[in-house]
C-alpha cells in the first residue's frame, strides 16, 4: 500500500490519505478574527456574534467567547462599567487583544446611583442607598471623592460616606439628595485583570474610579 507525505512530515497510508488529510485540516486553530463591543448600539447582547452591526453589549463577553493568539476584541466608545478578566493567552507574534476604537472608550470602576429614586432621607443631610449590597472602598460626589467614617450614620459630618452590612451605603454630601451631586459608588477593584497570561495587548482605555487599580497582573 502507497503513502502520502505532508508539509509537516506526518504519512498516511494510500488509503487513508483523505481521512488523515480531513483530520489535519480540521486540527488547525480558527483563522484571526476581530469581534466588536458597542454598548450603544441597540442591537448589541451577550451571545454577539460580535459583528458591527450585532456587537456584543459588554467587553466581557467578547473576550470569554473569543479569546486567544490573533484574536482582536475592539470596543466602541461609550462608558463599560464591568472588570474584564483576560481568560486566555496569545502567542509571540499573535497577541490576544483588546483594542479602544477611538480616544473615549472608558472602563468604570463604580456603579451610577445619581437617580434620586434610589435614595431616602435618614437624618438631617444624612441619606441611605439601601440598594447597595457591597462595601465600597470609594465614593465619589461629582468628581469629588467622599471620606469614609465609622460614626454613628445620623452623625456623619457633610463630605463622608459609611457602608453598614443589612442596611445599605449611607451619604452625607453636604444636604440634599446625594443624586443631585451626581453620585458614584465604587464597586470593581480592577478595569482589566489578568492571571498567568501571557502574549495579551490591552491598548487605548481610560479606566477610572477602580477601587485598587486600572490593570492587575499576576
């Protein structure tokens, strides 16, 4: 029986030789691809595919449904208050990346709670997010960053914060509705994170109030 020889160097029998070339063929990666994220297009979800006319809504989801060496996610400008973690490595010369189409692409570290619905007056200038469920380490009125205390919740001086576990984030910003300030909460520690991954390009963010820092790498 004949064989065949491939540009690797592998053999297959004669009459084999189709079944092993439809397995070498099938062994190989995807070809590179870009995937976009727009938050602001109204056709945008979690499942893509990742098109410009289907992005995906959040830089997370991208980056877990397509990672690896080649892939580019590109994330439209709008404002993504979500911490990415990097799930794969690229490769040399085939980074995996996550690329800013643009100079305003911004990564929030804190939720928006400038609604005045989502407060209610606890004492004198003292008011009470009872929607928050987490302790945040910042706070900020405006661009103003609030000073945490430990006092008693009715006696907190104007410009300070407190997080009390089964009651919520209280807020003294100087009187009145704490929304009226424009109000943020930290909540992610980090924009991007990334652990035991190498061969990744994060370019081109502006990544703001994260409660540690804008990229962690371990």
């Amino acid at each position: 029986m004949g064989s065949a020889r491939f540009p690797d160097g592998r053999l297959c029998a004669a009459a084999a030789a189709i079944g092993c070339f439809l397995l070498l063929v099938a062994s190989r990666p995807a070809a590179a691809a870009t995937y976009y994220v727009d938050n602001t297009n109204p056709g945008c979800s979690g499942a893509g595919p990742g098109t410009q006319s289907a992005p995906y809504c959040t830089i997370s989801a991208a980056a877990a449904q397509h990672p690896g060496a080649g892939n580019t996610i590109l994330v439209v400008a709008g404002t993504y208050r979500e911490q990415v973690s990097i799930p794969a490595s690229g490769a040399s010369g085939s980074p995996f990346v996550i690329e800013a189409a643009g100079p305003s692409v911004t990564v929030d570290g804190a939720d928006d709670l400038s609604s005045a619905a989502q407060w209610s007056s606890f004492s004198g200038g003292v008011w009470l997010a009872a929607g928050v469920t987490w302790a945040p380490k910042q706070v900020f009125a405006g661009t103003t960053r609030l000073a945490a205390t430990t006092v008693a919740p009715a006696s907190m001086p104007a410009g300070t914060f407190e997080y009390v576990a089964g009651s919520g984030l209280y807020v003294n910003a100087g009187g009145g509705n704490p929304a009226g300030y424009g109000l943020w909460v930290g909540r992610r520690l980090y924009g991007f994170t990334m652990s035991g991954k190498s061969w990744v390009t994060v370019r081109g963010f502006s990544v703001t109030r994260a409660d540690d820092k804008g990229i962690q790498v371990q």
